[in-house]
C-alpha cells in the first residue's frame, strides 16, 4: 500500500515549491509532484526581471512582498537590486506612463517620475528621443535558471518529497483522499494542490473542471557578451519590452512577445515576426546593441484567465481541492502568493486576501 500525504501539490514551480515550503512549516506532510524537472516550467525560463513598475495596480501588495522573498534569497537566485527605468519616446506614451506610474505609486511602490538630466546621467546610452521617464529603486532581477535548484535545497532541507518526470494522466477520488496516477506509478493525499502553471486547465479537466484558462507564449534573447551598456532594468510604456545587463556583459531582452505552440505540444516555439519586432524595439531603445549577435531565443508558457487576475484557493466544487496559478507577474509575486497558499489551506488566516477560482470572470484591458 502506498504512503498516503496530507496533500499533494501538483506542479514543482516556484508557487507549488512555496507553499509545500509552507504546508511543511505548518506541520502537513506534502510531496510535490512535477511532469519535468523542478523550476523548469515558466518559474526557470523567464527573463528574471523583478521590476514593480510593470505590475498590475491591485497586485502591487504581492509583487511587492514578493519582491522581498526574492531580496531575501539573495546570491542563491543571482538576485541583484538594479533600480530600473521606464521610457516613453511619444507625447501618448508619456501620458499612458505617467497616469499607470501615479496608480502604481498610490498602490505603494516607490516609483517617481525624473526628468532627462537624471536619466542621461545614470544611463547616458539611452536613445536620446525620451520624452518621459520613472523610475523605481526596487527594481532588479533574478536569475531564473537557478529557480530548479534552489527550491529542491529548500525541499530537501524542510523533508519535503518530490518527484521530478511524474506527468500526471489521472486523478481518482478514494475513500481517504485522491490517487494521483502517473505512466509507471501512483500517488496517494488526502488533499491536492493544482499548482502547474500553463497547464492548469488540462489537469483540472482530469477533475471535470473546465477553468477558462489560457496560455500565452512569451519570448526572451540573450545577446553575446557586450560592453558594459546598462546597469538598470530599462522597460517601455507600453510594457512591451524589458532588458537588463547581466555581469557577465549579456543582455537578456523580453517584453511578452508572443511565439507559437501550445501547453499540450510541450515548449514553444519562436515567431520570427514576433522576435524582430522585440528586438527593433530593444534597438531603438539602446541603439548600442545594433550589431549585437543574438545567441539564443527561447519561448515560456505564461497561464491566465480572462481578468488576468489570479486563480488562488478551492478548485470550484471540491472543498479538499485547491488551485493556484495564472498570476500575472508571476516569477516575481510566486514566493508570496505561494506562502499565502499554504497559509490557507492550513486554515491560517492569510495577510492578504486570495483570489476565489469561482467567480466569474469579466475581461479587463487595463
């Protein structure tokens, strides 16, 4: 007979590995069950960028906590505190950076506006067309890569299982929980976390559950080693780009450019159309890099749902069934909504309120 754990969390990503981090705390004995290897989704092939400035404004309290957990991981994330800078190059943009930068500040992240001379003198590489620019002293970045291992120290540490390669193909409800059935294997908990990113919506119809969740396929670049060109995270209006300077000389440079493929197809793909366009605009940001050679671009799964607001506490119609992911700005806020997860469902009361999988979803643009 198998070993049965009181839960058993379902995706081995930054938000699954915080809150068995968590549960652990808490006394529940969990393992983490993950299709690849942990950290390696979404949680370890993003850009790394912790900037506030392109979070959303109700989201603010999380990315900020966030921002601590990762500041408080230090050189085991590669985590570096930049400062970073936002640009808008048109008379529109600056309209639209200055009114989200005030809601944002007002949500409380310390961001200000700063005129030209500032910005020439702390990036004089910068295009010189910028007609508005903030800037937020908290900003800087992690090195998503490091995502995997740091975590599974962290498991092993607290005496948490994992189980890396374990693809789920079913989910069956017994008398003392759930078995979670994998190709050569089964798991037995008494309570679940659905906690796999992009592929949320797939593992929830194992459950007759259909979440309107949807994946978008966003695309980063690494340049070869270059001279030392920036040393903040720089960002556009229009949150269409973000680029930071490692020590090494690289320059990683995202922005949510959309590549092709689906969750169910595995990794995606990179539309070349797609990558142009991001990197005529890192061009024309940093005119520097013109000749830059690209080593590699990659493509990641970034999951959400119609409001673009979370999926965070009972999967609708279980009560030992618990969901979370879909989180914009996810990499940064992870570690936080992760704790607050665990808090949860060790019916803690949770230093900020969580986001109901049952409500109904409205689209919003903003």
């Amino acid at each position: 007979m198998n070993k049965i754990y009181d839960i058993a969390c379902i995706g081995g990503g930054i938000m699954g590995c915080a809150a068995a981090l968590q549960l652990a705390e808490g006394g529940m004995n969990s393992i983490v069950l993950d299709q690849g290897d942990l950290g390696q989704g979404a949680s370890g092939v993003n850009a790394g960028t912790l900037s506030l400035q392109i979070k959303r404004v109700k989201l603010m309290p999380y990315a900020i906590r966030g921002h601590q957990e990762w500041e408080s991981m230090g050189d085991a994330v590669g985590f570096k505190k930049t400062g970073g800078y936002t640009l808008a190059f048109t008379d529109h943009e600056a309209e639209l950076l200055q009114e989200r930068m005030r809601l944002k500040a007002e949500a409380g992240a310390p961001i200000e506006l700063v005129s030209n001379s500032v910005l020439r003198e702390a990036e004089p590489q910068l295009a010189d067309r910028v007609v508005a620019a903030s800037y937020c002293a908290e900003d800087g970045y992690s090195n998503s890569s490091l995502t995997g291992q740091f975590y599974r120290a962290r498991l092993k540490e607290q005496g948490v299982q994992y189980r890396e390669g374990f693809k789920v193909l079913g989910v069956e409800a017994c008398n003392d929980g759930y078995v979670i059935r994998s190709a050569n294997t089964t798991v037995r908990a008494r309570k679940l976390l659905l906690s796999a990113g992009a592929w949320l919506k797939s593992l929830a119809a194992l459950m007759d559950v259909d979440l309107p969740v949807q994946a978008r396929i966003n695309t980063v670049s690494v340049t070869q080693r270059l001279p030392m060109l920036t040393r903040s995270v720089i960002g556009h209006a229009t949150g269409l780009l973000t680029m930071k300077q490692k020590a090494s000389g690289s320059l990683l440079i995202g922005g949510g450019w959309q590549g092709r493929g689906t969750p169910e197809q595995g990794r995606g793909q990179v539309d070349v159309h797609s990558l142009r366009s991001n990197l005529a605009l890192a061009r024309h940001v940093l005119p520097a890099i013109e000749n830059a050679q690209i080593l590699r671009s990659w493509t990641g799964f970034e999951a959400n749902v119609p409001d673009f607001y979370p999926l965070a506490g009972k999967l609708p119609g279980y009560e030992d069934v618990f969901i979370l992911g879909c989180v914009r700005g996810g990499y940064t806020i992870g570690p936080y909504i992760g704790k607050l997860m665990g808090d949860y469902i060790l019916e803690r009361k949770t230093e900020l309120p969580l986001f109901d999988p049952g409500r109904d979803f409205v689209e919003v643009v903003a």
